[in-house]
C-alpha cells in the first residue's frame, strides 16, 4: 500500500520535470490542485490529437507516485478554448485554483 | 450517487468481450470490416474505462469516440506500466511513439469520426461518387497492424485488458 509520506507539491514538482525532460513538444503543464488527495494534470502538447474535450484519465497511486493522478492532454487551441470556457472541465475541477508550468519557466 | 468502480468496471467487461471477439475473428475467413469493427470497440472502451474515474461525466464517455489515442499518449506515464515493461518514461515514450499513428487509424475507425471515409459499419461514397460497402473493402490503411510496431500495438491492447485491475485500479 502506498503512503502519501511526500509533499504532493513535490511529487507534482518531479513530475513536471520529468514529463518536461522527456517530451519536447510538451509546451505547458497545468496542475489543477485538488481537496482530495490526488494530482490533476492538463498537459499542453502539440502533438497530441484535437478531440474538443479535457479527457481525463485515472491512475492509481503507485510505489513512486503516492497520490491517485487524473491527467488530460490538450492541444494548445484546445487550452485557450478551455481558458474562454468554450470547453468544460472534468467535473469538480476548477481553474480558479491552479498553477501552470511552462517549458521556459522549468530548468531542465 | 454514481458507482464509478462499477462503471468503469462494466465498461471494461464489455471492452475484453469486443478484444475477445475481435481474436475469435481475427481470420481471413471473415470480412476485414468485422474485425476491425470489434477491434475499434475494444480500444474505445478500454480507454472509457480509465476516464470514467477521471471525473468525466458518463453521458460524456458515452457519446466520445476519440479516446484511444489520447488513453495511448496519457498510460506512458503511468508507473506501474513503466514498472511492468522495464522501460524509464524516456524510452516509453519513444517507444509509443512509432504505435501512435496504427492507434490513431484504428480510433478514425468509428464512423462518427471517419465522417465520410471508410469505417467497419456503414456504406459511403467515394471520390468518384461510388458507394464503397465495409463487407467488400480491403482496408489498406489498417494494413499497418501486420507491421512490426502494428503487432506490438496488437501485444500490448492485449496485455491492457489482461493487466488492467493491476496497472490501472
């Protein structure tokens, strides 16, 4: 059973970093902080497909990951949409309460 | 109160029945449009079966057909399949990276998505205004699957459905 014994500001902070090292086309990460104990992501790439929706997808906490994820990919367009509330959230999700990650803004 | 476990569960039932049936039929004997068919409906679901715990509203699920490849793009990053196929998220994106484009055909399989082209259910018209049947078409595009990174993509929807209370619940 995994335990939530780290900070989830730092497992999102490794992620961030680690998502951003390995995708170069990955241009903006978006942590949309929760009550719950869990980590929602939307991550801004150009390369993945335009579905005009924020599908987000479940896992389970793991060994290295303590917290449950729920993580969305979006196109850029797809971001500004959502930023104009032409595309909703998943549902309890709210950008009131987020902070973005940008390439430039990440040493990696 | 939504039984999320209990949806999402279902929605995976039904997805290894459609992958169990695509293997039944995965043979020259039948039609290409058939099995493609049951194949478009198997990955579709395995990727509903992860939104549905994402906080994504049923009727939502339900009426989506582009899910695949976003499922595709979004599981490089879960650990445990990282763990379960020994590769760092580096080389897992690399390597979902040459399957990306068989799963993308096999996603604009579903006629809402295919709009006007070939798709495994429905008649439509050509180019040339011929109305082209799914029984009597060849499929070239999907023909990818017989590749090497189509047989890997095949091996590893395979090892979704076998694996997926332990990779995903």
């Amino acid at each position: 059973m995994s335990q939530n014994h780290q900070p989830i500001e730092s497992v999102v902070d490794k992620l961030v970093h680690e998502y951003f090292e390995a995708d170069e086309h990955l241009e903006k990460i978006i942590w949309i902080k929760s009550p719950k104990p869990e980590i929602r992501l939307i991550e801004v790439n150009a390369q993945t497909v335009t579905t005009n929706d924020v599908l987000s997808f479940y896992f389970p906490p793991s060994d290295e990951i303590p917290y449950a994820m729920k993580i969305a990919e979006v196109t850029p367009a797809e971001w500004q949409r959502v930023l104009q509330n032409e595309i909703p959230l998943p549902v309890g999700w709210s950008l009131e309460n987020r902070q973005e990650f940008s390439r430039e803004l990440v040493a990696v | 109160m939504i039984d999320l476990r209990a949806w999402q569960l279902a929605f995976l039932r039904q997805g290894r029945s459609d992958w169990e049936t695509y293997q039944r039929i995965d043979d020259p004997a039948w039609p290409t449009c058939h099995r493609l068919h049951f194949l478009q409906m198997a990955t579709e679901k395995l990727a509903k079966a992860l939104l549905i715990a994402g906080d994504m509203p049923l009727d939502k699920i339900t009426h989506t057909h582009a899910a695949f490849v976003k499922f595709m793009r979004v599981a490089r990053k879960n650990h445990n399949l990282q763990k379960e196929l020994g590769m760092t998220y580096s080389q897992i994106i690399a390597h979902f990276n040459r399957l990306l484009p068989i799963a993308r055909e096999i996603e604009i399989l579903a006629p809402t998505l295919a709009q006007v082209g070939p798709n495994p259910e429905y008649p439509w018209l050509d180019n040339t205004g011929q109305i082209l049947v799914p029984v009597d078409y060849s499929f070239p595009r999907i023909k990818l699957l017989q590749s090497q990174p189509g047989t890997q993509l095949l091996r590893h929807i395979r090892y979704f459905f076998v694996a997926f209370e332990k990779l995903f619940l």
